[in-house]
C-alpha cells in the first residue's frame, strides 16, 4: 500500500534522510525504532506533507500514486493520519468544534453526508469510551493545558474519529506512566483492522509489550540499518542501539 | 503656533460648556471648576504628549463635538434595541441598567434583580452626596479624564457588599446625533469580601454617526473582594471612543478583566490597575480587533505597589487593510514590593501589509524578589498549528479562518453566561469582515 523508495530528505541543506526504504502492506504493523535524532521524525513529517523539509531523492507512493506531490490535506483526505510527538495546543479553538469540522472536511472529500452536531456528539461519545475519556474533555480547548497523557490520549481518539487507513504514531508512548501507556495501547489495538495499516514510531520498545508488531526496523542516522520481526525489538532491548551501529560500522 | 492656538480654542470651549452647564450637573462644582483649569493647563493631547504618541487626534478634533441632549426622536429605536438584546438573550436573570447618551434610563432598566447591591444613578448620587467626584490626574495625557469630571452629568454608583452577588449588564446606548458628546461614568464600590461580575457593553446607533463617547470607571476593590468586569466596546463605525478605568484593589483582593475593542473609528482605553496593598492579584484579557481605516489604542499600566502581588495581562491585536492597534503595557514595581509575580504578553496577527501594530511591554522595577516576565509577538499565523489542522483533513482556507477565530477567542474564552453568545456572534461577525478586507 504505501511505498517509501530510497527516501533522501535535507534540512536547510543538512541530510537528515540518506535513503530510506519501507513497503507496507494493508493492515500490517509496523515498528520503526532508532535512538534520539536518527530522523524518525522527520520521516513521519514528510509522510504527512508538512514543508520546511527538501525531498532530494525518489519517491513516496500510495497505491501507486505519488505523495509527494500532496497537501497535508490531501494526503488526510486519502487516509493517512499522524499521531504528533508533541501535539499542539491551540487556545481558543473547541476541541468538539475542531474534530467536528475535520471529520466533515474528510466525509465531503469522498463525497459522503456531513454530520450534524447530534450525529457528531453521539459518535464522538462512543470513540471516548475506547480511550476511557471524561466527556469534559470535548468542551476544552484543543490539548490547551492538556498533561502529557491526555496529549496522547487525545490523538488517539482523533484517529478513531477519523478513521485513517494508514496511521503513523509517532513516539504515541513517550510522557505516559505505565496506566496511561495501557489505555492508549488498548485504544491502539482496538482500531486495528485487516485494512488499517500502522507504522510505530519509538524509542523504547516497551510500547511494543502492548501492541504488538508485525515488522520492526531500525533507523540510524537517517538510513534502516536492520528489519526483523518482533524478535529484533527484544534484541535492541537487551543490547542498546550500539550493538547495531557496532555491527556495522564493522561491516563498512 | 496655530497648533497651540487651535488646542486653546478647544480647551476655551470646553471651559464655556461648563459655565453654560453648571447649574443644571449635580455635585461639587468646584472639581469640575477644577478638572477644566487642569484641562486648560495641559490642553489636549498632541503629538508631542508620549502616551498619545501613535495616535493622533486630528482627524476627531476637527469635528465640533457638543454635550450631548438627549433626543426624544430616537426612543422607539432605543426600546426595540433593548427588548430585541434582552430577546436574544433569553430570559435574563441579572439585573440590566440601560444610559441612553449617557443618563439613566429607569424605564428600559431592570433594577429589582440586584440582590444586596445598592444602585443609584450617578447623577442621583453626586446630588444627594453618596458619592463625591473624584478628582483627576493631572497632565495632557489624561485631558479626556478631566473633561469627564468636568461635564459629566450621569452614570452608575454600585455599592456591593459582602457574599456573592447577582451578574449585572449594562448598556451603554451612544451615538444618536452627530458630533455630539456622552458622558458616562461608573463609580464601584467593591466592598470587603464582596464577588460580583459586571458586564459593560459600549452600544454605538447602527447610523454611521461620528460621535464623541468619554467613558470613566472607577473601581475600588476592598479586601478580600472579587469583581469580575467584561467591558465590550460595540460602538458605530465613525465614533471617537475614550475609557479609563482605575482600578484600586486592596489587601487579597482579585479584579478579572476582559477588554474587548471590536468598533469605532478611533478608540482609545486607558487602564489603570494600583495593586496597593499585599496579596492583591489582577488578571486582564485584552482583545483588539480593527479593519478598514480603524484605530484602537490601549495603554495599561500595573503598579504593583506592595509586596506578594500578581499580575497576568494577555493582549491580542488583529489587524487587517489599514486597521491600526496601540498596545502600551507597563508593569511598575515599587521598592519593597518584593514577591512580585508579573507576567505580561502582546500577540499580534497582521492580516495586511498595511495593518500596523505599535506594541510596547514596559518593565520598571525597583524591588530585588520578583518574578516578572513580558514578551510580544508580531507575525503570521502559528505554522505547528496550521499544520496540525490540515493533517487533519482540514483544507488550508479553512485552517486558518478556524486559527483566527481561535486567536481571538483565547481572550474571552472565560465569559460565561448568556452574553458569551453574543459577543461572539459579533467577534464572528467581525472576523469574517476582517478575513474579506
Ligand atoms: N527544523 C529542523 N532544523 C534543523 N535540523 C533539524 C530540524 N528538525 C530536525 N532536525 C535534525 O534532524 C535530525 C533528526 O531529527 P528528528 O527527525 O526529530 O529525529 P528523531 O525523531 O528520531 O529524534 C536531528 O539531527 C535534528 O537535529
Ligand atoms: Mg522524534
């Protein structure tokens, strides 16, 4: 379904991307892990189009149809959905009010019926209950004053709102005690489907305890220097990132 | 000079209408003899007085603005305004006190839900000696205050007392014949442990007339009290605007403020926060919002006169085609108010390359303990915000009307109650003019 083909991606001139490969299929999960700053990222940001970033080298596809050449909004209107690291708080703007307006945005896209604010709250209503989240939250400001794990919560239930077929998180794990990590994996695992594709992003792999992947790759220094199964994921537990990078410097 | 000679021409009028006046305004006359000598003195605001730097009064003073006589022809228009908003509004609990150019109107008022507070109109107090007119600063800079003192004939006297007390509106009708001036003033006597919240809606006549409104509030916050105070100026699209507000907060006292500037063609606000005495805290919302040829200035200072205050002041500007916004945010720390807590923010959107926004935080300090922070920002809008929508399917025409409105609800997003609808319909209303400039 999406096709990353030796991706090479520059920051104000820096290459941060050096040639990044990925082919994920329909309702797979993947994990792609690395240490801080190896670009992961980056790479969920060009995924969902945002600028400030140069695409220097080959392509992005989805069903066979170029990205790159994409809005955000498009990309969103095609399925693609991206859980921040670090979501953005907007004062001012209602939650209810926002998710209401994008999900219309999305339905008037593939030209279905809008929602109205009863058909809304009721559905809204449901997809809290999957992320076991207090109704008050709907009235609040968009992830105004939210603490970490509301953050994350919050992502979460925008993307069971939203219903993407290809969902990248990125770092969904990172702020979150144990507790909260529970409830956003359980939420996470809900919304899989034989057509919703995941792509993981993290640090650690102990988010992958809870929803567990079918791929995991390893990213250094903007390149996948290892792919695997779960297994890798336990192996990078046990020895660190160094282990791999050793491996192959040695084999350079 | 013809500058000058000009400047004594208006002062000299000023000083006439008060003799030709001066039986018929209530209270002590000497003040107002007085406001006009300091007046006189000073003279009007040029472009040589500081606080009146970046905004010039030209353009208002070349009108023949009179004290204003109530006109009997407009009250059928007055009464279907009042009974069409307390309409809209539902049914209205609080109590709602309507000046019409400036005097009491009993017959549009609704006094009885007032609970423990005591209400007299201005007039009606300064007569039978409730209350005294205060005397004005002195300097050009506070000309408007002192001309306030001088003429003005009616207003409100609030006395609220211990406990918490009902909400109260109160509209403020200007604008029904042109180039006339509207006195008004309120006088608030916010006693020891009191909790009121007052709503002040400045209402111009939906005729384009230019008009002069001069507006002073005076607010004295005794211990322990809390008063919250909305003040939404709504005035026509060619009236000249002038408020001052004073506030005075006493020991543990709390004043909230929400500032909303949406009309006028020129409009100036004057905020004055005395922070006299330990514990006392105040936190203010300002909102500019101005378009085609408009111009709103608002300088507010914070004196933090004793130790272990707060103050928090957010103002917002946005300003499209030839909008204008003055933002002059001055914090004061006097020597020994130590603990301090201070923070003040200007952000500011310009919708056109000829919107113009002079924003300056001040920050004087004479006292080692504090915590003060300030900070303004002028730009576009927020690029993680714009992103984030449109991942979300939203396309970027509509991000970023959705990222104005937000910008601008953040300063009223505490209003509650029936008048929250309202003045966002207006804020609304007057987004989407400024969007389409
Ligand atoms: N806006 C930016 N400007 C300059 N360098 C950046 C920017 N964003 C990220 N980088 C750099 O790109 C590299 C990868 O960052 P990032 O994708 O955030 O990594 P990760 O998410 O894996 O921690 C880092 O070296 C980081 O410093
Ligand atoms: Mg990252």
């Amino acid at each position: 379904m999406l096709k990353v083909n030796d991706l090479k991606v520059e920051i104000e001139g820096k290459s941060i991307l050096k040639g990044l490969t990925l082919d994920i299929g329909a309702g797979e999960v993947h994990a792609i892990m690395g240490p801080n700053g190896s670009g992961k990222s980056t790479l969920s940001h060009v995924l969902s189009g945002r600028d400030g970033y140069e695409v220097v080298g080959r392509s992005i596809t989805l069903d066979g149809e170029d990205m790159l050449a994409l809005s955000p909004e498009q990309r969103a209107w095609k399925g693609l959905f991206l859980g921040f690291q670090y979501p953005v708080a907007i004062p001012g703007l209602n939650s209810s009010v926002f998710m209401r307006e994008a999900v219309n945005a999305q339905r008037r896209s593939r030209g279905e019926s809008e929602y109205d604010a009863m058909d809304f709250l009721s559905i809204s209503r449901e997809k809290m209950k999957l992320l076991d989240m207090d109704e008050s939250f709907m009235s609040r400001a968009v992830n105004d004053g939210f603490s970490g794990g509301e953050k994350k919560r919050n992502e979460i239930y925008q993307m069971a709102l939203l219903e993407p077929r290809l969902a990248i998180l990125d770092e969904i794990d990172s702020g979150l005690d144990i507790d909260a990590l529970k409830v956003v994996s359980d939420g996470i695992n809900k919304l899989r489907s034989p057509e919703r594709s995941l792509i993981m992003v993290t640090h650690y792999q102990r988010l992958l305890d809870y929803v567990i992947p079918d791929f995991v790759h390893v990213l250094s220094d903007g390149k996948i220097i290892r792919s695997g199964g779960r297994e890798l994921a336990l192996e990078l537990e046990k020895s660190g990132y160094g282990w791999l990078e050793q491996d192959l410097a040695a084999a350079e | 000079m013809a500058a000058s000679q000009t400047n004594q021409q208006l002062t000299d009028r000023y000083d006439q209408q008060l003799v030709a006046h001066q039986a018929q305004l209530p209270g002590d006359g000497a003040v107002r003899q007085h406001a006009i000598k300091q007046l006189t003195a000073g003279g009007l605001p040029n472009r040589k007085t500081e606080r009146w730097r970046y905004t010039r009064l030209n353009r208002v003073l070349k009108q023949d603005f009179g004290p204003s006589h109530q006109s009997a022809a407009n009250k059928d228009d007055i009464d279907s305004l009042v009974s069409e908003l307390t309409n809209q509004l539902g049914a209205q609990e609080s109590a709602l006190l309507v000046f019409d150019q400036g005097s009491f109107r009993a017959d549009l008022s609704q006094v009885s839900d007032l609970g423990g507070i005591e209400f007299l109109p201005l007039g009606e107090a300064l007569s039978c000696g409730a209350v005294k007119l205060a005397e004005s600063r002195d300097g050009t800079a506070r000309a408007f205050d002192q001309l306030n003192t001088a003429l003005v004939a009616d207003g409100s006297w609030l006395k609220i007392p211990a406990g918490k007390q009902p909400k109260i509106t109160i509209l403020v009708l200007a604008g029904a014949a042109h180039e006339q001036t509207n006195y008004w003033r309120l006088v608030v006597d916010a006693q020891s442990l009191s909790e009121a919240e007052i709503d002040i809606i400045y209402l111009g006549n939906s005729d384009d007339q230019a008009y002069h409104s001069n507006n002073f509030i005076d607010l004295q916050l005794s211990a322990g009290a809390r008063l919250v105070v909305n003040q939404i100026q709504l005035q026509s699209q060619q009236a000249f605007h002038v408020a001052a507000m004073q506030v005075t907060c006493q020991r543990d006292s709390f004043f909230r403020g929400h500032l909303l500037a949406l009309g006028a063609d020129l409009a100036r606000d004057d905020v004055d926060v005395y922070l006299a005495e330990t514990g006392a805290s105040v936190q203010i919302d300002g909102l500019q919002l101005t378009g085609g040829s408009q111009h709103a200035d608002l300088h507010l200072t914070v004196e933090h006169q004793a130790p272990y205050c707060n103050s928090h002041v957010t103002h917002h500007g946005l300003f499209s085609d030839h909008g204008r916004g003055v933002f002059n945010g001055r914090v004061h720390v006097f020597e020994g108010a130590d603990g301090t807590d201070s923070e003040m923010q200007s952000k500011n959107l310009l919708l056109s390359e000829r919107a113009e926004i002079d924003s300056k935080p001040e920050l004087e300090i004479y006292a080692d303990d504090v915590k003060c922070s300030h900070g303004c920002t002028v730009g576009d809008l927020d690029h993680d915000q714009l992103f984030y929508l449109r991942s979300r399917g939203l396309a970027e025409p509509q991000a970023r009307a959705l990222l104005l409105h937000a910008f601008a609800a953040a300063s009223f997003s505490e209003f509650a109650g029936p008048w929250a609808d309202y003045v966002a319909r207006h804020v609304n209303q007057k987004l989407d003019q400024l969007s389409h400039d």
